[in-house]
C-alpha cells in the first residue's frame, strides 16, 4: 500500500468543443420515479420552490445545484429525506483516454434508476465519528459528480493512489470491474460547466464539494483532513483540489458504511468476469460512433489494438483486435449469461 501523505498535484484538461455526446436514456427511463416523487417538490399550495446547496432558508428546494446543467441526461427529485439522482453513469466527455495501467475494463451504461437511484441525505449531519478515506471507504462510491458520474475513493481498492498509479484517463475517471465508469479525483473540469457558485459533486452524506474556489470566487483555506470546512454561513462543505485526497478525504456527515462502502447505494452488476492489467499498455482513443457503439484503442509495444463493443439493455458484443491483428468476438447477456468462449476466434451469435 502506498502512504497518502506523498502525493502530487495533477492537472485537469479542459473539455473541448467537439465532446463526444452519449445516448440521453434517461428523458424516458426517469419518468416514472420523478412522477412518483414530484409531489414532495411542492410546498403545500402546489407552488414549486427553488434554492441552492448554501440555502438557508425553511424554504424547500426542488433540485440539488449544480445539476441543472446536466438535467438532459440526470434526473433529480427528492422523497424528502432523500435526493433521488438517476443517470446512466456516462458522462458527456471521452472516456479512458491517457490510462497507462489499464485494467482491460470498458465503460458500459449502468441502470442507475427507480430503487437502483442514487440517494443522497437532503438534511447532512456531522457524524461523532467521521469515516477517513485514507484507512477505510475502499469499496464503491463516496461521492457523485453533478454529471451522473459516481465518485470512488482517491485510493483503489489495494489501498495505492489510483491517479498516481496511472490508472485514470485525463479527466480523472475509468472503468472499473463490473464495466461501469467512475472518478477516483474531483472532476474539475466541471468547473467550467456549472460556474463556481455550484457544486461540481455531492458527497453521499449530502455535503456538497465544490471547485477550487468558494462559491463567491475567494480562494479556499483552512480545508480539514476530509477536505472540507465551513462556510461563514456555518454549512459544511467540501472541496476538490489538485493534490490528494482530491476529493472528499471520507464522510465527515452521518452515514451506514457496511463491509466498507456506504449502504445503501446503487447495485452495479458484472455482466462478466474481471479482467486483468495489460502490461505495457496504454489507452490511445475512445469513440462513440453512433449511440450505443464505442471503440476503444490502444498502444502496446509499438502497435495498434481495438476493443469495439455494442451495448444494448439486454447484452454487450465486444469485437477485440489486438496488436498483431487476431480477431475474436465474445457476446454476454446483461443479466450475466456470456455466450461465446474468451479468446475464441469464432463469430458468436448475437
């Protein structure tokens, strides 16, 4: 396990004009639980309110902020002791580009919907005992960008700085093992996307993390172990910052952590076995060619290989190409269920 305490600081690329823009599942996927739930966004006249993560007043909010920016592709509403946010887990920018220890995993959508949400406490409370991120919190997500996108621990599931050991694209995130995609830093360059007055994330115990700046653009000081403080309003809130713990150092709010993830949150489900690292390599390019079909490529001694794979509700076909130029498909159920033989060279039916 490496020490925490020897970190560096890491820059953040901003996103170009041409992003890569992903399936928008969720206008429909989303509406029955916001229909379900828009109640508890009305006060008792029916008249809706609006506010902001630093809101003060007795009045309700309808939305976290920061999300709007994002409502295209994230749907937001409350039950009144929770934000319920859904998303496919995708973000709009490339993905997995400038990762040189890649584990061979690809991002796939997740169903991050209905009972499968993820929740987010809309009243945060200081816990008496606040959870580190440097001895615990190894597994599953600690905190989600205002993109949809979870944010894991600053250290991999071994305990080592996942940026620091070359794990991450540039913008910070990569697939893990069940093929779904997550941040281990803050997503600065949201910062660009929501301005500096919102949140670029939400820890999971609902403080929110913002940018490197205070919401009123005044630098930032006096951060806690768990890279947050108070506001002069007296909230509680976090911040991303360049060098480790990047994020939220832990949970200082009130949450269940069981076998060392916060409980409940979204079920991720492999839909194969877990590869494993590809020495030497190094992840070149990712695109989208058309909704729902990628390419992923990469360098390895000098070569070219490509994974291209399709996703569906119901199953992902992968087409791998690699660097000496054999070809083999492999297709697996969703639900689990891989039909085909890894390294077969066999066409396997869809």
């Amino acid at each position: 396990m490496s020490d925490p305490r020897e970190h560096h600081e890491h820059g953040y690329i901003r996103l170009p004009a041409h992003m890569v823009t992903r399936r928008r599942l969720l206008r429909a996927g989303a509406a029955g639980l916001g229909a379900v739930l828009l109640g508890a966004c009305s006060d008792s006249s029916g008249n809706r309110s609006t506010g902001t993560a630093e809101q003060t007043s007795g009045a309700p909010l309808t939305t976290l902020s920061g999300f709007e920016e994002f409502a295209d592709t994230v749907k937001v509403v409350t039950d009144g002791e929770f934000w319920l946010v859904e998303s496919n887990g995708l973000p709009t920018h490339d993905m997995m580009v400038g990762i040189t220890s890649w584990q061979q995993q690809v991002p796939v959508s997740q169903p991050y919907t209905g009972t499968n949400a993820w929740r987010i406490p809309s009243a945060p409370a200081p816990a008496d005992e606040p959870v580190s991120g440097r001895t615990a919190l190894y597994r599953g997500a600690i905190a989600l960008a205002v993109n949809g996108v979870p944010i894991f621990n600053a250290l991999n599931n071994r305990g080592d700085d996942a940026y620091l050991a070359g794990e991450l694209d540039k913008w910070g995130g990569h697939a893990g093992r069940g093929d779904d995609y997550h941040y281990h830093i803050a997503p600065l360059h949201l910062q660009d996307s929501v301005g500096r007055k919102h949140p670029i994330a939400y820890a999971l115990d609902g403080y929110p993390l913002y940018g490197e700046t205070e919401p009123d653009g005044s630098t930032v000081t006096g951060l806690d172990e768990f890279n947050g403080h108070e506001s002069p309003g007296g909230t509680y809130h976090y911040h991303g910052t360049r060098t480790y713990p990047y994020i939220n150092g832990g949970l200082r709010g009130v949450v269940s952590v069981v076998d060392d993830q916060v409980d409940p949150q979204p079920v991720t489900t492999a839909f194969r076995p877990a590869r494993t690292p590809l020495a030497g390599a190094t992840v070149t390019g990712f695109t989208s060619p058309e909704p729902g079909s990628y390419r992923l490529e990469y360098s390895l001694g000098g070569a070219t290989g490509e994974v291209a794979y399709t996703v569906t509700s119901s199953s992902v076909r992968f087409t791998f190409t690699d660097p000496q130029g054999t070809v083999t498909t492999e297709t697996y159920a969703r639900e689990g269920t891989r039909t085909g033989t890894p390294g077969s060279s066999t066409a396997v039916e869809s």
